[in-house]
C-alpha cells in the first residue's frame, strides 16, 4: 500500500473483498475486474478506479480474475468502497453463486410477487413486494 | 455468583463452627450439592455447544465487521472535538451466570458517560440486553434511549442488528458521534471490552477525505451509512454472543468444580458424623451395661 505522496501509481490489482454475512467469498485477492450493479447503474472497478462508495441493488457481480477465467455471484444489497490505494470492498447481505440459482423457481416467485402487488394498499408491505419483484426479475434477467 | 446463591439455599454456617449437625442435615445438603452439581454440569455442555456454534458464524462476520471499518479508517475519518451529542451502544444480554461480561460492558459505559458528562457534552445510550438495563437504570436512568429486549436466546442476526438501527434511527436523536461498546472475543478463556467509533452522516460528509470519493450524492451516502450502522452493530453482537457463551461456559464449569469440592468435603464430615453417633450410641450401652 502506498503512502498518499504516490496519487498516480500504476496499480496492476485491486484487492478485493466479497463479503457476504454467511461467507467470505474473497478476501485481499488480487483481482483485474470487478463488474458491480449498483443504484445509479452498473459499472466495472479497475485497478486505479477513482474512489467512491456505491450502494449495490440487487444483480449480477462479475470477477475477472487475473488468469482471465470471471466468475459471478449474485447479491441482494449492500455496500461497495472503492479506496484511494485500490482496495475494493463488496459488502454483500447476501451473495451467492450465479449457478446455484434455479431459473424456475425464480420465475414462479417473481409470477407470485406480481399478482401479489396487485392485491396490497399497505405502503409498507408494497415496499416489500416491490423489493422481491426487483430481486427476482434480477435473477431472472441474470440467469437467461 | 454461585457461592453467593448457594449461601441463600442453606444454611449460613462453615463446617468448623457448626454445632453437631444432624446426619439429616448433612444428607438434605449432600443432596441438594450434587443436584446442583448436575445443573452446572449440563450449563456447561449447553454454553459449549452454543459456543462453538457462534464461533464459526463469528469468522466470517469479523472479516464483515473489518471491511466495514476499513472505509472509515481508510479515510481517516475523525470527529470534530466540540461536537456536543453522543451516543454509546451496550451490547450485552438478557441472562446471567456468565461471569463478568454484563459488568465490564457496564463499567466501560460508566467510565465513558462520566468523562463526556464531565466535558460537557450530552450523552444517551442504547441497552443491548435486559442486564444492562438493570445495571445502568438506576444510576444513568436519565441517559437511556432504548432497551432491548429478548437478546441472548437466539444466535444474533442481521434482521435483529437492522431492528436496532430502525429503532435507533427512528427515535430522532441526532448523534454527531458515538462509539459502541462490547465484548470482543480473543479466545476460550479470554475476552476483553472494545470500544469501536460510530460517525454521523454530517460527519462523514463534511470529513476532508471524502472529498477524494468521487460521485456521491446524500441519498446514496445515507444509505451507505445506515448499512455500515447496521453492519457494526451485526458484528458487535456476533462478539459480544460468542464471548458471553464462552464466559458462561468457564463459570459453569468452575461453579461444578466447586461444587465437587463441597461434595467430598461434606461427605468427609457426613462420615465422621456418622461414626461418631455409632460410636455415642455404643459408649451408651456399655456404660449401661456396665451400671448393671
């Protein structure tokens, strides 16, 4: 890690964290590209990528490994913080393996979380119907 | 504790200045001694289990609970001193006989109130834990925010953790910074009282080192920070159950060694006593024989 009398240094990695509350799926791993979906949109994080925090919503994580193979995850929400010296931290409420998501169970749930949203007038519990219908049109949309 | 408890039980006397108990006695409290010798022993085996079970969700939650912090230390965020309204959250639990785990967090929030009283500034707190309330209500009544109750059962969650920052958002006490307090694990027998710091959103925003932090808007910064809240106070209960569940187990298991030692001590005198009512009885006989 570099001192801050370094501001352009050619970065190669990024250290990233993936973390979600159950697993660490990555910690400190030397990284080429990160693709995260966020609330003002989907960006990739490059080494040397400005600093900034972002709000995660629910999508697709890609890893692009320094070996070139990519690996995805999906995630419900969270945090990500990119740093001044390049280290990225993907704090996931939940994250898992793109693979081990079934297409067809998502899209009955997402079919239910529809004709559901019809039937509330409660703003609270609407909330809460819109959110699953987000996260699983998300798992849909990632899957296909 | 358990000295002080089983002191109430029985009666309040030590072995040499008891005048000749009865075998009756020494029987009643032989037995009451080993029933309580079993309670402690299966305590132990329950704290044990629980123990391990909350040291392997502990891992991945500390590495959680770091991430979360490195923004704040990476930045270097610090608070402003003359800032006036703090906030410390106590995290502890609802049941006891676990040694000195709700104590030391109590002690650390006295030791923090008084210095910031001191200061001049305002401070509430935030009870983790029906013990803490119990501790603190008395003398620190007026500083309580919120209680919180039903903490310990169960193994902590992330809903429990956003159940807090809810509450605690929603009261409408607009902290400029605070810090959190709460048993960090270190290992089986040994546990010590952390203190991590909480920012505000204004803090946070106006902090120097933002500034390098490109493209956020309040909206986005304040959701950041309301999950960063509920992160800590995620991994402030995942310490603070898996020290709890570890102290609870070492004081079982010293209250059932104790009690051990009480057993053989009492069984020594149950027997001396025993041969001395033998022997009394036999002295009786003979001299009425021999006055025969």
């Amino acid at each position: 890690m570099l001192s801050n009398g370094h501001p352009h240094a050619a970065w190669a990695h990024c250290s990233f964290g993936l973390l979600c509350l159950l697993q660490v799926f990555f910690k400190e791993a030397n990284v080429k590209q990160i693709d995260v979906p966020t609330l003002t949109g989907a960006f990739g994080i490059l080494p040397a990528h400005v600093p900034t925090l972002q709000v995660l919503r629910p999508g697709v994580v890609t890893v692009f490994n320094d070996d070139g193979s990519s690996t995805k995850y999906f995630v419900s929400s969270g945090s990500v913080t990119v740093n001044a010296d390049s280290s990225v931290q993907l704090l996931a409420e939940e994250a898992v393996p793109l693979d081990s998501l079934d297409l067809a169970a998502a899209k009955a749930n997402l079919e239910k979380a529809q004709s559901e949203l019809g039937g509330i007038s409660d703003e609270a519990a609407r909330a809460g119907v819109l959110i699953s219908i987000e996260a699983n049109e998300a798992i849909v949309k990632a899957l296909e | 504790m358990f000295a002080r408890t089983s002191a109430a039980v029985f009666l309040p006397q030590c072995g040499q200045v008891r005048n000749m108990a009865t075998l009756k006695d020494i029987t009643i409290r032989l037995k009451s001694i080993k029933n309580i010798q079993k309670i402690t022993k299966s305590m132990k085996m329950v704290a044990a289990a629980k123990y391990s079970r909350a040291e392997r969700s502990l891992k991945p939650a500390r590495v959680y609970g770091t991430g979360t912090m490195a923004l704040y230390e990476k930045a270097e965020i610090k608070a402003p001193e003359d800032k006036n309204k703090h906030l410390i959250i106590g995290v502890s639990s609802d049941r006891g006989l676990c040694g000195a785990i709700h104590s030391s967090v109590a002690k650390a929030m006295k030791r923090e109130i008084a210095k910031l009283s001191g200061a001049g500034k305002e401070v509430m707190i935030v009870n983790v834990g029906d013990k803490l309330r119990g501790l603190l209500y008395r003398t620190h009544g007026k500083h309580i925010l919120i209680n919180c109750k039903e903490v310990g059962r169960k193994p902590p969650t992330f809903m429990d953790a956003s159940v807090i920052a809810t509450e605690l958002l929603d009261s409408g006490y607009e902290f400029d910074q605070g810090s959190i307090v709460f048993n960090r694990f270190r290992s089986v027998i040994s546990y010590k009282t952390d203190e991590k710091p909480l920012f505000s959103l204004d803090t946070v925003a106006s902090s120097e080192n933002m500034g390098i932090y490109d493209d956020i808007d309040a909206d986005v910064l304040r959701n950041y920070q309301e999950f960063a809240l509920v992160n800590i106070i995620y991994f402030g209960l995942k310490e603070s159950t898996t020290s709890e569940q570890s102290a609870r187990m070492t004081a079982m298991d010293n209250a059932s060694k104790n009690a051990s030692e009480m057993i053989d001590k009492l069984t020594m005198t149950f027997n001396r006593t025993r041969q001395a009512v033998i022997t009394k009885e036999l002295i009786e006989i003979i001299s009425g024989a021999a006055a025969l």
